[in-house]
C-alpha cells in the first residue's frame, strides 16, 4: 500500500485527508498532515486517525510514497523541492506557482534528477 501525506489542512486539504483516509482514492494510507497553523494538523490528524505535524521536516520523516499539496502557491515555491529531495513524489493543487518559469524549470530538473513525478 503506497502512503500518502498531506500539506494543507484548510477546506480542500481537509477534502482530500477524509477522502483518502476513508478508502475513496483507493489503495493509499494517509500517514500524516502538515499545515502551518498546528491546531488545524492536530484536529485533522485525530479525525483522520494519522500522524500531525508542525514541520515540513516532521512531514517528510515519514517518508511517504506521495506528497499531496493543498496550500498555496507561495508554500509550494518553498516545499516542493525539499519534497522531491526526500523522495517523495508530489500532487501539486496550487499549480499557479508554475507559472515563474524558472521556478517551474528548478522543480522539473529536480524531479529527473532523483526519478521522481509530479503531478498536476
């Protein structure tokens, strides 16, 4: 069973944890949830009976299979190639950050770089 873990625990972060956490995306186990606000991880975390966390660090400890990114723009130009150096593939929602080109480009060649995906 490959792992999920989420960064963003507003309104469509909190979409996305029940749906995985309750089986509707298949075959993944959400392992934890990250968001800046740590009362909003905590609250998540219990309702979705995974691991909270206060760090992106503490996130990417656990090394799950995917990152989920439920934040925005600004938060992905910070976390997206720590995400990708730790191994994890990354599900970007706030695909707007992609368009500073050379951003996109650093993410990119960061990802073929350690063979790993993004998705959009």
């Amino acid at each position: 069973m490959k792992t999920v873990a989420l960064m963003g625990c507003g309104n469509l972060g909190r979409i996305i944890a029940k749906g995985v956490a309750d089986g509707l995306a298949g075959r993944y186990l959400l392992t934890a949830v990250y968001d800046v606000d740590p009362d909003a991880a905590d609250v998540l975390a219990a309702e979705c009976r995974c691991e909270s966390c206060h760090s992106l660090e503490g996130l990417l400890a656990g090394r799950p299979d995917y990152v989920v990114e439920a934040t925005a723009p600004q938060a992905l130009m910070s976390a997206a190639v720590p995400v990708l150096e730790a191994g994890s593939d990354l599900l970007v929602l706030s695909i707007g950050a992609f368009a500073d080109p050379a951003f996109l480009d650093q993410v990119r060649l960061n990802a073929e770089q350690r063979g790993r995906k993004i998705y959009i």
